[in-house]
C-alpha cells in the first residue's frame, strides 16, 4: 500500500508542474498498486502465489482475475450489490488511454487531435486529473475498508492500549481520520461500510474482545506515551530519514561530508555571516562537527532546528543552505530559514530554495503556519519573504540583542491555506 501512496505523491507532484498525460499514467499505476494491495490480502499472504510475487518470480495477475477475486469477499459482495464496483473501474478506464499499451490511437503517434492536450486550458486538464485523482483513493479505500472493516469504525483504543501503535491491529484509519473518510467516501457509502463492519463476525469478535479489556488508567496512558515519544528520540539517532527535493535548477538535500569546505567558506564570509547567528572565521573543523551533527538527527523533531543542503544542479555544487523547525509548543506551526552563498545571490536560487521548502513542509507535515524573522535592514532576505508570499506581521523595534547591539526584527508568516490559495494555484493532495 506505502507504494501506491509514493506513487499517488508522484503524480501529485508531477501534475503540478503540468506534465497532465504523465500525472495520468501516474494515477494508472497508483490504482493498480492500490488494488493488487487488497487482492494479496484476500488470497493471503501465506500463500506461494504471493510469495513468488514478491520476488518477482511470479507475472501480476490481469484486471479480470484480481476483479473476480475481490469479489469472493463476502463483504466486497455485499457492497457491491448497491454500489457495483464496476462503475468505479469504468469511470476510472480513462487511465487506460494514456499509455501505449491500448493501440496506436493512444499513443503519440496516433490521432494528436486526440491526445493533444494543447486544445484544452490547463484548468481543464487538471480538473480531469484530479477527478481521477478523488475516484482513484476513493476505490482503493473502499477495497481496504471492506477488507478490514474494523478500520472504518471510531474506537478509542488509546484507551485500552495507551497508544494506537500498541494495538495488535491498529492501523492509520483512526480518530481524526474519520474525517478524512467522510471527504473522500462521503457519508452514505461510508454509513453503508460501516454498517457491514458491524455485521462482520470477524469485527464484531474483535470489537467483544476490546470490549473486554479493562480502561488504562491515565497514569499508565502518560507513562506510555512518554516512553513512545523518548523512543522517537533514540530512533532518530539510528536512522536518518533521506530529503531530496528536486526544483528546476536546485536540489534540496541532507548534508554531506563532502559539503564541509563550501560550507566552511561562505559562512566564513563576513557578508554573509553579517545577518547570522555565527561569527567568522567559520573553520573546516566547526563546519565538519555541525555536519556529523546533522546525521545523527532526523527532521521533524520538535524544537529542533534541521538543516538542508542546497545544491546547483548543473554543476553540483554545494551553493547554501536553509532550515527549518517545528515549534516545540505547537505542532502545527514552523519557522524557517536560509543562508546562501554570496555569488549565488541575486539570481533567484533562495526564492526557489523556499519555496519549494514551504511546500515540503505544507505537505508532509500538514502544518498550519509557517513563519520567519530577519533583521530590518537585511533588505534582501525581506524582499525574498514577500516574493514567497509571506506577510510582514511585525516590527519589533530593538528587540533582539545582536552582536552586541540592539537590532530591530522582522516578522513574516504564511497559513497553510493562504499558501495553497496564492502560491500553489491547485487543490491539496
């Protein structure tokens, strides 16, 4: 399933930059992956069809077979008695056009009038995209639901475990997520899911056996999710999560050893250190520590600042950096900021650095607000927050005691909504 969701992310991402035959393709594999998830898990993974699968030993099973299939789930039948399934793969047999497998008049070389995507406005084109986009979740997650029911009802099990990772079968369709269920699903199919989940003689024995758990006190509940969240911290140290984030001209990467001389040198340049935190000289041995420090941590850690590489992707050169942390008092709000060699200035780079660093961090942590200071007479890094979109929410005169003077600050901030509305002209994933 985490494979049909990089490949949902994908065509998100690519869509957004308007390759629309491309995002559509994307969506096609998205949906296969989707359903051959459900497939496997009602042949069962014991089985050595299955494992032969996993290795490659094994051809994917064409689209009648893994239908047939699905419908031997006695639930999947029940459902597909009011809501026939086969509404849903006709709607969605659109993704089969743009790819070369259904014939010449589909391919690039067929009837352009066709597949020309030029005679459309892109708002069009989009629209297509991401009616498909809503129809293909909407599948996958009644395939999924249908196949475990249990996950389509509301049931506190921090309660009885102290955490939803405790749960022996707890998966990510939870609490707040019911939400998620009803924009996607809409009420009816969902009541009508939910209403087989409880006759489900699986789920109802499930639901008999929590039931059957006494409540955690809440002493144990605190005590456990401590635990889980002091466990989050070791973790971080053991296995750094890769960022690569590709923009036109830029990649926005974790540090590397080899970063250690171009970053020793322009935080050496007192131009660039004149607005920053550190003094100069910036020494190989001070840049080489900060790296092995970075490697050690993960991003997303709260109160903790994380640092990206920005690198020039036609040379490869290591050309800056920006950064960013999620407050420790509120999840939901970040602060930003970025640092960039003084000959790469003035040519757009740190406006397209964070950009695409708002929209990471939108995306991935679904955050409310995003926010930035500098000093009031670095006119630059002003200039580049309103470009971005951010508003200017303050002047604080004198605030901030600053290499040994008093220097008024700047505030900017952008809300997950502004920033989706003016920067980002499409929809949310």
């Amino acid at each position: 399933m985490m494979e049909a969701y990089h490949e949902f992310k994908s065509s998100y991402e690519i869509t957004k930059f308007g390759f629309f035959k491309q995002g559509l393709m994307s969506l096609r594999t998205a949906l296969e992956l989707g359903i051959l998830s459900t497939y496997w898990a009602i042949v069962g993974e014991d089985d050595i069809t299955f494992k032969n699968w996993l290795l490659a030993r094994e051809k994917t099973p064409f689209t009648k077979e893994i239908q047939n299939k699905l419908l031997r789930n006695l639930n999947i039948q029940i459902f597909n008695e009011r809501y026939p399934l086969k509404d849903f793969f006709d709607k969605l047999s659109i993704l089969h056009n743009y790819v070369h497998t259904k014939g010449v008049p589909h391919s690039t070389f067929g009837d352009y009038q066709k597949m020309s995507f030029e005679q459309e406005s892109s708002e069009t084109l989009f629209e297509r995209w991401y009616q498909a986009f809503q129809e293909c979740v909407q599948l996958i997650l009644i395939l999924h639901l249908l196949k475990f029911p249990i996950a389509s009802l509301k049931y506190d099990f921090i309660k009885k475990f102290g955490s939803y990772d405790k749960s022996p079968f707890c998966g990510g369709l939870f609490g707040d997520y019911q939400e998620d269920l009803v924009k996607f699903l809409g009420q009816e199919k969902l009541n009508f899911i939910q209403e087989i989940a409880h006759n489900d003689h699986e789920t109802v024995q499930l639901i008999e056996w929590l039931d059957s758990h006494p409540d955690l006190p809440k002493e144990e509940i605190d005590k456990i999710v401590y635990e889980q969240h002091k466990t989050w911290g070791e973790q971080v140290s053991i296995s750094p999560v890769t960022i690569q984030q590709q923009t036109p001209r830029l990649l926005l990467r974790n540090f590397q050893c080899s970063d250690t001389i171009a970053f020793a040198n322009y935080r050496s340049d007192p131009e660039v250190a004149k607005y920053q935190s550190w003094d100069v000289p910036f020494s190989e041995a001070q840049a080489t520590a900060f790296i092995e420090s970075l490697q050690q941590v993960n991003p997303g850690v709260l109160g903790e600042w994380y640092q990206l590489a920005i690198e020039l992707k036609s040379t490869g050169e290591m050309i800056g950096d920006c950064a960013f942390c999620i407050l420790a008092d509120d999840e939901q709000q970040a602060e930003i900021g970025f640092t960039l060699a003084r000959k790469y200035q003035s040519k757009g780079y740190a406006t397209e650095a964070i950009t695409y660093l708002l929209d990471y961090l939108f995306t991935t942590y679904k955050l409310h607000r995003i926010r930035a200071n500098c000093d009031a007479e670095n006119t630059a890094s002003i200039k580049l927050l309103q470009r971005v979109g951010m508003r200017c929410e303050g002047h604080f005169i004198k605030s901030l005691w600053f290499k040994n003077n008093w220097v008024d600050e700047m505030w900017f901030a952008i809300l997950r909504d502004e920033w989706y509305q003016a920067k980002h002209p499409y929809p949310e994933p």
